[in-house]
C-alpha cells in the first residue's frame, strides 16, 4: 500500500504567499474615509474598497479626507489633511 504518494497538499503556490493584486490606495494619494474602529496603538481605522487604512491620530466617528504615507501588502498609514 501507498499513502499520500503521488498527491500534494500543499495548494501548488495558488493565492499563497507572492504579492496579492493592485491596492486600491497609493502613496501621496488622498481620500475621503470614515474612521470605524481604533487600533492597538491608538490609530483610527478606515477602510478604502476594504483594503484596511490606519490613521494618525484619528478617532471612531470620523469623516475625514487622508493622505497615504505608506502602503503595506495588507495595510495602509495614513495622516488627516482635512478633518
């Protein structure tokens, strides 16, 4: 008898590890987000088409337009231009 031979479990490298698709934010960009949630550090937290943006200094409750500092494979920072 033969177990597991022949057969891979490992996924084949599909939608694992690589760098996922395009982000819908850019570095120097701004946009207008709404600021749902709080981090561990204190940082507000928005989301542009879900893609999770962190906020300096921003606070649940928030309409505000930001601008992209730094963009992450799964997370964006970002500073408050206009409250």
């Amino acid at each position: 008898m033969s177990y597991g031979r022949g057969r891979s479990y490992g996924g084949g490298g599909r939608g694992f590890g690589g760098s996922p698709g395009p982000k819908p934010v850019e570095v120097g960009k701004e946009y207008e987000v709404d600021i749902t949630e709080i981090s561990r550090q204190g940082d507000g937290i928005a989301r542009v088409q879900g893609f999770v943006v962190f906020v300096k200094d921003g606070k649940v409750g928030q309409k505000v337009k930001v601008k992209v500092t730094e963009v992450a494979d799964r997370f964006s920072k970002a500073i408050i231009v206009v409250a």
